[in-house]
C-alpha cells in the first residue's frame, strides 16, 4: 500500500473518531469476504487481493487516530 500523506491519515483520523461505524462497516465487509474466500471457485487470487486491500484499509483507519497523533 502506497503511504498516506499525514493530511490524508489526518482526515481518516477525523472521519473515524466522528463516525465509529465506518470502522464497524469496513471490520464487517472484511470478514464478510474472509468468510467468502473459503468457498472460492473462480478466480480465488481475485478475492484473495480483495481481502488484503480491505485488510490494509482496515488497519489504516484504526491506527489513523494513534498515527495523527504522532505527527
């Protein structure tokens, strides 16, 4: 994942303290797709990356407040 510009963790930051169900939405649609990859039959690679990216995001906009702290 390319590095987020310190504005860019700050504005997560914000949108994330403000609104907690957006990381209840994206910790939801993670495991929705985990629990997807098991059963994957056609194109498996495809659902795997889909699950790394959303794995990435996820961490991202957790820490986005630990992270705009720092900076």
């Amino acid at each position: 994942m390319i590095r987020p510009d310190p504005s860019v963790v700050k504005a997560l930051s914000v949108a994330v303290r403000q609104h907690p169900e957006l990381l209840d939405w994206l910790a939801t649609w993670r495991m929705h797709e985990l629990e997807q990859l098991p059963s994957a039959i056609n194109n498996a690679a495809l659902m795997q990356g889909r699950c790394q990216v959303l794995g990435e995001i996820y961490k991202l906009a957790k820490e986005s407040p630990e992270l705009a702290a720092k900076s």
